[in-house]
C-alpha cells in the first residue's frame, strides 16, 4: 500500500519537473470559461434571435480578455441546417501574420483587442432566409480553446415585424381599457410580414402557454375570457418568421389588461324578448346567444372552415366576403306560410357587395336580398318573373385619409301573405345618431314553407377575387306575429286577468 502510494507521487512529480520545463501554460490552458455572445443592431441574440439584411452583426466577449496570454483570435462562422459552411470563417485576430496562411473560405481581421467593439461579421449577399447557427471559438494560435453556438434566423431581404397587441370588445363597448367580467376580448399581435413568410405565434399567461399556431390558422388572434374577479391581467405574445423556431428568441410584446365589476351593456338586443329566434353575438365564435350549447342553431360557415374575425375601432366581429358567408338555421313559417320577421343587426362596410340574403325557394330563385352599392343600402325582391328594390344612402363610414370605418344599426323587416312577398328597410342610425325607414316594396311570390338567412354572399361561379365586404358585430330574429294574432292574444290576457280578479 505504501510503495503504490509512493510510484503516486514520483509520477506527480515528474509530471511537474516536465510542466515547469516547458512551461505551465502550454500544458494547463486557461479554462473553457470565456462567455461570448453576438449582437444584432446592438441587441443581444438572447433578446432577440432574427437579422435581416442591412443589419449589423457582431460577435463580443462579454467579459475582458486582454489579460489572458492564451487568448490570441476568435474565429467566427456560420452552419446552415444542413451543417455546411455557409459564407466564410471570419477570425478576429492579434497577430499581423495569420493572413499570410489564409484560404479562399477564410477571411482574417486584424484587430488591436479582443475588448473593444470588433467589426462587423459579414454575411454574403445572397445568404437564403433560414436558420443558421453561428459558431464561435476562442483560438490560441491554431488551437482551439472554447467553442461557443448561438442560433439565429436570417431574414434576409423579407419584412417581418411586430407592432404591438391591439384588444378589441364584442358589441358596444365604450372603450377596450375597460373589460367587464366574463367578457369574451379578442387580442391580436399586429405584425408586418412578407406574404412568403407564415408566422408562428405563442400566446402567454405568466409562463403558461395558452395558445400557439402559425398566423395562417388563426393563431394571430386570441379570445380571451376575462375572469370573474376584477383586477389587473398580463398576457404576452411571442412571434417567430417559423414554426421551426427551437432554440430561437422570437420578438416579445405584453399587454396589461384591467378587468372590472362595473356592469355594461354591450349589445343592441335583449335574450328575453318573447319574439327573439336567433341572436348572434359573435363572441369568439358562431353560437347561437340564445342556447350557445346547441350545435343545430351555430352559424356554418361557407366554404366550410374557420371564421374570419377582424377587429376595427375598439370592436370585433366576423368578416363576410365575396368569397365567404355563414349561413342561419333553416326557419319554417306557420302551417298557412303567414308570417312577419324582424331582423336587426349592427355591421361595418368595407366596399360594394352582398350583406345578407333570404332564400324562399329551393331552386333559389325567389330571394331578399340586401346589399351595398355606391354607398347605398339596397333591398332587393327577386322572383324569376320579377324584380323590385329600395334604396337609402348611407351617411358616410370610411374616410380615405385615415381609413376609420363606422359601424351602422339597421333592420330589414319582411312578410308572407300569399301570395304577397313584402320587404322594407329601417337604418336606425350609426354613430351619427342617423334615422331612415322606407316604405315597402311588395311582390306575387310562391315560396316554401321554410327559408333560410345567409350573411355575406358568395358568387355563383366561385371565381371572383377575394374582398372583405361586411364585419358583422350582432345579428338578430325575431318573429313577429300576425296583428290578428297579437290581438287574439291580448283578448285572451285579458279576460285571463278579468277571471283571476273575479275569483
């Protein structure tokens, strides 16, 4: 036990005798401890991981090593996804004779210290948009002593840029800084990027991821519940130019969001009236108000597949286009196909095109139909052997110069008694307080004992090119009862209340 303990230490020895020979340090390097980052735009990769074509790159040692002998150069160099060299081998370099022994994928600069701000990586002009890893390693002389990788995306000449969250209410709220309990707010993480990139963002609650996806599938907008208790909400939106995005530091956005008690009417409607059928609110979905449980009464979109929801002067809504529309439960009339309907709803106009249709018939060629031309409300009545249609001016909802869209309240009433066919319109106003009701116009119709509401409209041939038309923010039905009907009732309550006071 002895004599092993003893060859120990002659080794340990000797191992010195050789070290303090040659020199301590050319044996034991200084240690792999050297912390080295990159800067974009002066921004830390670690803040941010994204650089585009005129930006600024810069490899930096963020603690000094001017007093360490080892230390003579840092090579610097980026690795495509498939692990190539892409570019040159850039080394930052004390020594004035390295450049004699360069090759052609090797470019040396000189420098008078690592500590000071190096100058900038330079990066080929016709670098693809990928990710990359940019290698960098301490050198000493040829050797290398510490390798480190940072992970970026290169932009290259594309846009992609994020502004902020916008919040946007359902209904009439009076300002977005404001969120009653339990009210469904839509965020959206306002971005400016190239067509040919599809973002991928990530919605936080704290830490907590919440939701994700590409912008593509609607990921770029959030529906959020406010809570029952009041207070101040943090939630924080994260984007990347790909979905592939490990390992990178995407651009961060948070928003503060006040939640309170105080009770506020959004909505133009009432869930209690008697005569109300449907009732669309459009509160991060296509629910039925009146019974959000049952599938049957949900709105169906046409082509089938997500809603487009937009958000526009505090409000959200659902986008109707010439290429998109959802479509209302299928309504029955009464046995003799007799009736008065009441629709009342509130949207915002983006250009000419079709608001809402009423389909009578099965071969849908008898059909209501409200649009907008030249700024103008029009009602149409359509039958295959006639045509008949109103018109009100709508005050004006867009201004060029600022492009701010208005919202507008209004109602199209219509009515069966064969064979009349009879329709009107009531603009109840915008915010200008604005007020217009036409006199009905009426014609000889057959329809079936059912119809069926469409909002937006989709043209025939399916070729047309996309144009938002109409962001609906509440849609309503009501049934309104015959006045025969309504007196028949009113009798009857009558003389209910006569025999209860009698007795």
């Amino acid at each position: 036990m002895c004599f092993k303990n003893v060859v120990k230490v002659l080794i340990l020895l000797f191992f010195s005798v050789i070290a303090i020979g040659c020199g301590m340090d050319s044996i034991f390097p200084s240690a792999n401890n050297y912390k080295l980052n990159i800067a974009i735009n002066d921004t830390s990769v670690d803040e941010c991981s994204f650089a585009s074509l005129n930006d600024i790159i810069r490899p930096y040692f963020e603690e000094p090593v001017s007093d360490d002998p080892d230390v003579t150069g840092l090579m610097v160099f980026l690795r495509n996804s498939r692990g190539e060299l892409a570019g040159w081998r850039v080394t930052y370099s004390l020594s004035q004779d390295d450049s004699s022994s360069a090759s052609s994928n090797d470019r040396i600069i000189p420098v008078k210290s690592l500590d000071e701000e190096l100058p900038p990586f330079p990066l080929p002009l016709n670098l693809p948009m990928e990710r990359y890893t940019i290698v960098m390693q301490v050198m000493s002389g040829k050797n290398m002593l510490q390798k480190t990788e940072k992970t970026i995306f290169y932009l290259g000449r594309y846009v992609f840029s994020y502004e902020g969250i916008n919040v946007y209410l359902p209904g009439l709220a009076e300002s977005s800084q404001l969120i009653p309990r339990g009210t469904v707010v839509m965020l959206e993480a306002e971005m400016d990027f190239d067509s040919r990139i599809d973002p991928y963002i990530i919605w936080y609650d704290g830490r907590r991821v919440i939701s994700e996806g590409n912008f593509s599938d609607g990921a770029g907008h959030l529906f959020w519940k406010a809570p029952d208790q009041s207070g101040f909400f943090s939630l924080r939106a994260e984007i990347f130019p790909t979905d592939n995005y490990e390992d990178l530091i995407g651009y961060q956005k948070e928003i503060s969001l006040l939640v309170t008690s105080m009770p506020v009417n959004m909505h133009l409607v009432n869930e209690n009236i008697v005569q109300l059928v449907h009732w669309y609110t459009f509160e991060g979905n296509l629910y039925d108000s009146k019974n959000i449980t049952s599938a049957e009464r949900a709105l169906v979109p046409l082509p089938a597949g997500l809603p487009k929801w937009k958000g526009i002067n505090g409000t959200y809504g659902v986008v109707t286009d010439t290429d998109y529309s959802v479509s209302l439960p299928r309504v029955s009339l009464a046995p003799n196909r007799t009736g008065n309907w009441q629709t009342m709803f509130r949207f915002a106009s983006f250009n000419d095109g079709g608001i809402f249709t009423v389909q009578f018939d099965s071969s849908n060629s008898t059909y209501l139909q409200l649009s907008i031309e030249n700024q103008r409300l029009v009602l149409t009545l359509k039958t295959p052997s006639q045509t008949a249609s109103q018109s009100i001016g709508l005050p004006m909802a867009l201004d060029d110069a600022e492009q701010v869209f208005d919202f507008f309240v209004a109602g199209v009433s219509f009515s069966y008694r064969a064979p009349w066919l009879s329709a009107q319109i009531n603009l109840l106003g915008n915010s200008n307080g604005s007020e217009l009701e036409l006199k009905p116009i009426s014609l000889r119709a057959s329809i079936d004992n059912e119809f069926q509401i469409s909002l937006g409209f989709v043209n025939e041939n399916g070729t047309s090119q996309e144009r938002s038309t109409v962001l609906w923010d509440e849609f309503a039905l009501y049934y309104m009862p015959p006045m025969e009907l309504l007196l028949a009732e009113v009798r009857a309550s009558v003389k209910k209340d006569n025999d209860d006071s009698q007795n």
